[in-house]
C-alpha cells in the first residue's frame, strides 16, 4: 500500500520552513540578488532554526533529518529564495561525505563545533578539466610521513570563501585515475588555501561561489575519509544522496512561480476580465500543477528508497533531471503570464527563472542525470 501522508512532525517541519522562507527568506530575496552579497543576517537566523546543520545526525548535535524530511524542506525554503537555500544546503552537501563515511573521531572533531556556531562547509570535486567528467581530476595529494600534501585547484565551489572545512577530492595514487582518489576533510585554517575569484553568477546571487587553490596544503593522514582509492565512491554516493534535494528544489521554485502567476492572472484585468478567465492562463496553470506534482512524487520517492536503505542512483537522477527542468519550464510560462510585468526586475518572475537555470546545472548536469538514468535503464550494450 503507497502512503503519501506526512507524519505529525514532518507537517511540523513544512510549516517551519515555509513559515520561515516567507518571513526571512523572501522579503530579503531581491536585495541579495541585487547586491550579490551573502545574506549572513538570515543564515544567523537558519542557523538557530536549525537549517544549517539539519542533517547532522543527533549524536553530533544536529537535527539528525531523514532524508524525506530534507526533501520537504528544500522545496519550502528554495520557494523562498534559491540563493540562500543553496548556502544552506551546500552545507548538507559537503558534509554528507563525513556523516556517511567518516569515523566516531572525525564527526565529533569536524561536524559538532558547527552545530555549536553558524558555520559552513564546501564540497570541492569539481576542476576547470573535470566538470561532468569528475574521475578525471588532477588535484594530488601526496603522502609524508603522517600527512597528505594537497596541491591543485578548484573551480565553482559553492561556499568555498565562507567555509570552514572543505570535503576535498584528490588523487593520492595519480596512475590509477578515478580509482586513485581519496576524500578528505580540511580545515580552512590549513595554510596554503587560497580563496580565488567570486563568481559573478546569473542566479542563486546570494550564495558565494568561488575558485580555490591548494598549495602545499598539510592535511594530517587522519583526515582522509575511508580509505585511500574510495574518493569517486565517495564522491557518487554522496551525490546519488544529495540529488532528489535539488529536484525538491526544482519543486520549490516552480511552486514559487506558479503561485505568483495565479495570483496575478486573478488580478490583471485585460479585454474586460482577468486573464485567469482566459483557457490560455488557465490550461497553462493546469500543466504547471500537474508537472509540479509528478516532480514532486518522484523527489518523495528517491528519498523515501535513501531512507529505507536502498540504492536510488537511477531515481535521485529523476528526481533532480526532472524537478529542475520543470523548474526551467515552469518559470518560463509563469513570466509568460506576466507579461512585460514579468520581465522587469520589480517582479520576482525574473529572478525565479534565473535561478531555476542554476538547478540544472549543478551537482550534475541534467545530461550526466540523463547519463546514469539511460546506464541503468538499457544496462550493458554489446559492441
Ligand atoms: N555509487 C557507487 N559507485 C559508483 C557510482 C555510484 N553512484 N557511480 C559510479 N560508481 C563506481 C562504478 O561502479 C565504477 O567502479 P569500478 O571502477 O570499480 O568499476 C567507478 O565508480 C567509475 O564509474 P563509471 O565508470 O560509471 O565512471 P564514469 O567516469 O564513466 O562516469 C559519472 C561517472 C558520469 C556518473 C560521474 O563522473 C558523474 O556523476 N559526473 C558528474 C559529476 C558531478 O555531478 N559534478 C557536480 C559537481 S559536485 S556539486
């Protein structure tokens, strides 16, 4: 029997965040984006709500979320402002490799003094050589004595000039590619981190996104996750895990838009009545509904099989392809129903679409989801 309802806690928890993405979130939307600037005053706030650490399991001193409990959230608060969401969930991101495959030791060292102050946290895979193709990236890091030496650079991290600790992927045996990557946690304070660059993005204008460059870095041999060659495991099944919240994300600001375009549509008045009366607004809103919810299902699913233990690299891959390019499409139609209005800057419509684009190209482009959905689905081909 499928069973679609919410628990008492779980319906808590919408309300919570929803509540807190209309309140905090979207009356600061506009001037974030505007003056691209890192919105501390509300990440002080998400911090003692709890959003900042939410995934943290309890015993470090976080909200100990499942992962259906993640997904609710990530639609209320990217309804509220893409930007801000992504500094909070970045978080989750970067320390999903250490709540997943980090010892007793590291998760008390590394996860519980975040819980304790607004902190944040980087996920640094990415390169300038190795986007999609994540197994091809050239950082080293180089074992002496009882250290690691980190030398390469990295492109697009989200948080990476705000971060405290960074989940960092290196090769440690450079022979043997993808399977000579290893996973690490660094500190900020490690000399030789050199924050380059901030990007000057088209969306998402309140997260900070920056390049690194790592010089020498001297990370002590504990803080290597798992074992040396696990990086790209790592890697994957941190994002086969962190990829149904970005399609909850797609859900959020689709919802966002579509809820604007209603409002609207009853409102403006053109020929003699409101453009709602209209099939073309109505059957427009219809699809929007309609998209939304399968995106949201198929979000819910993916972290329903996270939850119970299930491999779900096909359904996260759904769950994230999908819910983004409503999101796309969506934002698209809802300006649409606003017109010139929906165009100028005075209306959300433009910053919603912006923002949409972002979701999907992070954490995997939509064609690397594509990628491992058509993998599972037509399984080996014979040459
Ligand atoms: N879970 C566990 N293991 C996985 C895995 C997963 N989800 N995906 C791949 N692997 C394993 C494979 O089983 C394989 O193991 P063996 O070497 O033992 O055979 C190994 O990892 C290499 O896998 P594969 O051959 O599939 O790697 P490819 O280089 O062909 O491609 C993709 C893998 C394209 C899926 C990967 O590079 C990818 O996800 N790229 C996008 C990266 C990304 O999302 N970046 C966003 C930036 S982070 S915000």
């Amino acid at each position: 029997m499928i069973d679609f309802s919410l628990t008492e806690e779980q319906i808590a928890l919408q309300e919570m965040s929803r509540e807190f993405a209309e309140k905090e979130m979207k009356p600061n939307a506009s001037k974030y984006d505007k003056g691209d600037e890192f919105s501390e005053d509300v990440m002080k706030k998400a911090f003692e709500v709890g959003f900042l650490t939410c995934t943290i399991p309890k015993e470090y001193g976080g909200g100990g979320l499942s992962d259906v409990d993640t997904v609710i959230i990530s639609e209320e608060l990217a309804a509220g402002c893409a930007g801000m969401y992504t500094t909070m969930m970045v978080n989750a991101l970067a320390y999903t490799p250490i709540i997943r495959f980090g010892t007793d030791e590291q998760k008390k060292k590394y996860l519980t003094p975040h819980t304790e102050k607004m902190s944040f946290a980087a996920f640094c895979l990415t390169e300038r050589e190795a986007g999609s193709d994540a197994g091809s990236l050239k950082t080293k890091a180089i074992k002496q004595g009882d250290e690691y030496i980190i030398n390469g650079s990295k492109c697009f991290i989200s948080n990476g000039g705000i971060a405290d600790i960074y989940s960092v992927f290196a090769l440690t045996d450079p022979g043997k590619g993808a399977r000579g990557m290893s996973a690490f946690i660094v500190s900020r304070e490690t000399p030789g981190i050199i924050i380059g660059k901030e990007e000057d993005k088209m969306g998402h204008r309140a997260s900070n996104t920056v390049e690194l460059f790592f010089e020498d870095v001297r990370v002590p041999a504990e803080n290597l996750l798992a074992k040396e060659g696990m990086g790209f495991i790592i890697a994957m099944r941190t994002l086969d895990h962190t990829r149904a919240p970005v399609g909850a994300a797609g859900v959020g600001v689709a919802r966002a838009a579509m809820e604007y375009a209603i409002e609207y549509a009853k409102t403006r008045i053109q020929f003699g009545k409101p453009v709602a009366l209209y099939q073309n607004t109505s059957f427009k809103i219809a699809q929007m509904a309609t998209e939304i919810d399968a995106a949201r299902q198929l979000v819910w699913r993916a972290a329903w099989m996270m939850d119970q233990g299930k491999p779900c690299g096909k359904e996260s891959a759904m769950a994230k392809m999908y819910g983004s390019d409503i999101a796309m499409k969506v934002t698209t139609e809802a300006l649409q129903i606003f017109g010139g209005y929906g165009y100028m800057k005075d209306y959300p419509m433009e910053k919603l679409m912006r923002d949409a684009k972002l979701l999907q190209i992070y954490e995997g482009t939509n064609e690397i989801q594509r990628l491992v959905i058509s993998r599972e689905v037509i399984g080996p081909i014979k040459k």
